[in-house]
C-alpha cells in the first residue's frame, strides 16, 4: 500500500484550489441564472443611469465667465 506525503504547501494548495472552485461556481451560477430569469421576464431591469438624479447642466463649463482674461 502506498501513502501519500503531503506537506504543508500541497495542502494549502489544494485548500486554495477547492475555495477557487467553490467561487467560481457561485459566481458562474449567479451570472448564469441571472440572464435565464432576465430571458424569462422574471426579473425586471432599471434602465435608470446612475448619475440621472444629479442636476448639472450640459454647459456649465463653457459657459462659466472667465474671470482671468
């Protein structure tokens, strides 16, 4: 019968592999069942931007008065 040796490098190594592969599933499966229910209609997108609640104007910068020349 033949035993393995591992040390502690092998064993962290397989640790990291494992975590690596249970995130990459969750986040796959996330992305992944995401796009199905959007397909479906089931969730509903915002087409809302981000930045549409601030209230600047287009031309503020060109059409601020120099105040150096």
């Amino acid at each position: 019968m033949n035993f393995l040796y591992f040390d502690p490098a092998i064993g962290a190594m397989i640790v990291q592999a494992i975590v690596a592969a249970v995130a990459g599933v969750l986040l796959f499966s996330k992305n992944l069942l995401f796009k199905i229910k959007l397909f479906l209609g089931i969730v509903k997108t915002t087409d809302k931007d981000l930045f549409d609640d601030i209230d600047i104007e287009k031309s503020d910068i060109e059409n601020k008065k120099s105040s150096d020349s």
